[in-house]
C-alpha cells in the first residue's frame, strides 16, 4: 500500500469487526424500536404525546446510522497487519515518538472511522497522522496540533497487532 486512495474507508480487523458488529446490533433493535412506536401510540394524542415523538426521533436516528453503515461497510478496504508497511509510518502502523522535552508515546495510524485521540489512535488525515505518513525511524517532524506546533523525532515503528 503506498498511497492511501481518495473516497475509500481504511480500517484495522478490529475497525471492520466493530463496524459489522454495530450494524448487526442496530439492525436488531428495529423490532424493539417499532414496538416502543406501538405501544406510544397508545397513549392517546400524537400531537402531545412525548412517548411517540421520542421513539420516532430514535427510528429516524436508528434508520440514518443503518443506511451510513451500509454504504460504509461493503467499502471498507481493510489493512491487515501484514500489509502494513515496515520501513516508514504507513496505516497501520505503530509510531513511537518522542516530543522535545523528553515525554514519548506510541500512536496508531488509522482512518478516520477508527480514529480516538484519547486512545492514541490519530486519523492519517490529521495534522499529525499526516505530518508522520511517509516518515522513517530517526526523522523528526513538526506538527500543528490543537495545543499548538509540536516537534517530535520518531524513535520506533512497527505494525499494529490483531
């Protein structure tokens, strides 16, 4: 893989399995959320009635996440740990680096449907995952991040683990 292509949806294993397991499970409350419909309906006044409109907000909720997922999902082009690049910071890839000052951390290079600042895991579209891509062990890259510009050296490589 050297380059990522426009318009696909890049994912881990463990990104596809997620994706698959949250259509499933949306695809499986359509009963429950049609019977809450139902049973709202009951209660008398559609105008006023707070039951139905709240149910019908999560169908309409519901159905809109469920028709993402299924263009989504058929798209995914999934990177399995082999195919992830060895010698320079690729999708899939785990970078250790180290800022100016001393402190280090390991990111996960993933696609934006997997991306989670907070667990390490920077879409390849972000300042930093972008300002990586293509890098190698010893290079030192800049970045724009929300804090501010950051310098970091890269002080290892490896890709990511099933």
């Amino acid at each position: 893989m050297d380059q990522l292509a426009k318009g696909k949806y890049y994912v881990t294993v463990a990104g596809e399995k997620k994706l698959d397991q949250e259509l499933q499970e949306l695809e499986g409350k359509r009963a429950q959320i049609a019977q809450n419909i139902r049973i709202a309906k009951g209660y008398g006044d559609l105008k006023e009635n707070f039951e139905y409109h709240e149910a019908k907000r999560e169908q309409g909720f519901l159905e809109g996440r469920i028709a993402q997922l299924r263009i989504i999902v058929p798209s995914l082009q999934v990177i399995a740990p082999a195919d992830v690049l060895k010698d320079r910071v690729g999708f899939g890839s785990v970078v250790t680096v180290k800022e100016d000052g001393g402190d280090e951390w390991d990111f996960l290079i993933v696609g934006a449907l997997e991306a989670d600042p907070m667990e390490d895991r920077i879409s390849y579209e972000s300042p930093l995952g972008s300002a990586l891509l293509g890098r190698k062990v010893g290079d030192v890259v800049d970045a724009e991040v929300p804090a501010g510009k950051v310098r970091y050296t890269i002080t290892g490589l490896r890709p990511y683990e099933e």
